[in-house]
C-alpha cells in the first residue's frame, strides 16, 4: 500500500513538472506583458517589453505604444488611438495588429516611413486617452484617428487602478506556471462547469404583449402586427446585449480630444466599431447613438463600420467586440484609404 502511495505522490511531481514545461515553452506563462499604473490614465503596458504569449509577440516602446521607438525624424505621424480593439492584446502578434499593417503597407507601396502609432490598452475609454495625450503630447501627428465602440460612451476613468490587484493586470511575473494558470484563469473552468453541468436549462418565457387587433378580418395584417411586436421585442434585448459601463454622463473624453486636435490643428476623424450585438441589431445601439450625435454636433467626421460589410467571422471566438488577426487586416483596408486620403499621398 505505502509503495502504491509513494508511486502515485511521484507520477503527481512527474505530471506537475511536465505541465509547468509546456506551460512555460509554449504558452509563455510567467512571461506575461506586465502593466504598469499612472495617476493621469490609470494604467498601461509597461514600456520597453518584449514577451512571447500564446505563441504571439508582444512589444513595446519606452512609452508604452505597440510600436516601435519614436524617432526625432519621423515626419509623418498618425495617432491611432482606442482600447483593446486597436492595442490587440496578447492575442495578437505585433506583426498582425493594424498599426504594424499600416506601417508596412506605407513603406511597401510610397517607400516612406510612416508611422502609425498604437497609443492604447483594454478598457481605455476615450478620457484615458486624452490624458495620455496631455502628458506626452501629440508627437508632431497630421492625423488622429479614434477607434470607439459604443460602451465607450460611459466608460469613464475611476482613477483605480487595477495593477498588481487584478490578475489580469499583472505587474510582476508569476514564478510557477501552475499557479499563474489557476489564480488568473480558473474562472474559465468554473464558467464552463456552471455552463455545461450544474445550470438548468432556462425555460423560455412568452412575450406577453397586448395586440389590438383591426377591425377587419383580413390573417395578413394581423400577422403583420404580430411581426411588427415581436420584432421590436427582440431589437430591444439586442440594443441592451451591448456591454454596458456604469458612467452617468458622456464620457468627456470624447470633448477633450476634439479640443487637442482643434487646439494643435490636427485633423481628426471617429472610426465606430460595432460590437456583435449590434450586427445583429443592424445598427449601433443607444450609447452607440450617442457617439454619433457627438460627432455629429461637433461636426468630426465619423466612419461607420457597418458600410464595409461587417461579419461576426472577423471577430475571435467567445468574444464580442475584439477582432481576430482576420478582423485586423479588415481594420488596416478600411483605414487605410482613409489615411492616405488625409496624408495626401498618390501612387
């Protein structure tokens, strides 16, 4: 029995070691892009990294872009600013993220240097961005192109910052693989074990809804009627799928870069990024309406998304708002006429 128990204690340690190697070789745990935090935006990458994760690279400047080194002598600067939608991720590989693309694409096709800088981080609302923009400046940019979705409307900064108390804004590495696996990303099993064995399933509940029927007997109207609620009903529960965040008020962000860019004379354009709810909706839900009206007041330029031919495929699994390495590429054609348009460069 006590040669049993000693066999199965070594085939344990065995097992634990050879998951700790393939976590470390090739998943890059305990080799995560770390965060560092800022009393005017609340956090950021930490600058000068560069991390392989999940098999994609991860670099930064020394201020904390996903590009590389500013140079004294670069002359044509785009600002590209946003949340995670423009920063990537450790999900996506530095050469895979629109602003690499664009970079390249520039140097390909006019031989010029153009830089496209990625100033952004998950969970930016517009606010962090200025603030980063009245700290470091403007890098002498002929273009501000701001990536929004509508959540951003009311995600407004709190000044709490949750590096190195979230695990997923880590601030110092991890030194065992096991547990770095287990305090950043057990929720995913216990969100799969609530998901696929102890939820019931949810009996679906009628739409109680009143139809006053016409005065006439004709089945086609009232069908039609019926439709018409029903539709609606359902446009409602897509408007509010959306992610939501707690902001009482607009996000004054939004104001604060229209007046760096009015202030420095910059121009600047609103790219508007539809989250999945809203492809099924067909449209940008309420907050998403909001941005628009903005932009509209404030007579900036806004890009809808929806007039390239949005597809849910371009988006990564499981997710609702962040595209895929496809989706990026999607990203840097849509933005890229645009860019060459306000650069005025032909071939």
């Amino acid at each position: 029995m006590l040669k049993f128990v000693y066999g199965f204690l070594i085939a344990i340690v065995i097992l634990a070691g050879i998951t700790e190697v393939v976590l470390r070789v090739k998943y890059g745990f305990c080799n995560s892009p770390l965060y560092v935090s800022d009393p005017d935006f609340e956090y950021i990458y930490a600058p000068n990294q560069d991390v392989k994760r999940f098999g994609q690279v991860l670099r930064t400047n020394s201020l904390s872009m996903r590009n590389e080194e500013v140079l004294p002598t670069d002359s044509l600067v785009i600002l590209l600013i946003g949340d995670s939608v423009v920063n990537g991720g450790s999900l996506t590989d530095q050469d895979s993220i629109a602003s690499t693309l664009l970079e390249k694409r520039f140097l390909k096709d006019f031989n010029k240097r153009v830089r496209v800088l990625n100033i952004s981080a998950g969970s930016w609302g517009p606010d962090n961005i200025a603030a980063y923009l009245k700290k470091y400046g403007t890098f002498k940019a002929k273009l501000i192109c701001l990536v929004t979705s509508s959540h951003d409307a009311h995600d407004i900064m709190s000044h709490q910052s949750p590096v190195g108390v979230d695990p997923g804004w880590p601030d110092k590495q991890y030194k065992v693989a096991l547990y770095e696996l287990w305090d950043r990303y057990r929720w995913m099993f216990f969100y799969f074990l609530d998901t696929l064995f102890l939820t019931p399933e949810a009996e679906k509940k009628e739409e109680h809804i009143a139809i006053v029927k016409p005065d006439v007997t004709d089945s086609a109207h009232v069908a039609a009627d019926a439709k018409a609620v029903e539709d609606t009903v359902e446009a409602k529960k897509l408007n509010e799928a959306g992610i939501r965040k707690p902001g009482l008020i607009f996000n004054p962000g939004y104001e604060q870069l229209y007046e760096i860019a009015k202030q420095q004379n910059i121009p600047m354009f609103i790219y508007l990024h539809p989250e999945i709810s809203e492809i099924d909706l067909g449209h940008f839900n309420d907050q998403g309406q909001e941005i628009i009206a903005f932009a509209k007041e404030k007579n900036i330029r806004l890009i809808d998304e929806f007039q390239f031919g949005v597809s849910k495929a371009r988006y990564r699994k499981m997710d609702v708002v962040h595209f895929n390495s496809d989706g990026q590429v999607f990203l840097a054609d849509n933005l890229y006429p645009l860019f060459q348009e306000y650069l005025n460069l032909r071939k």
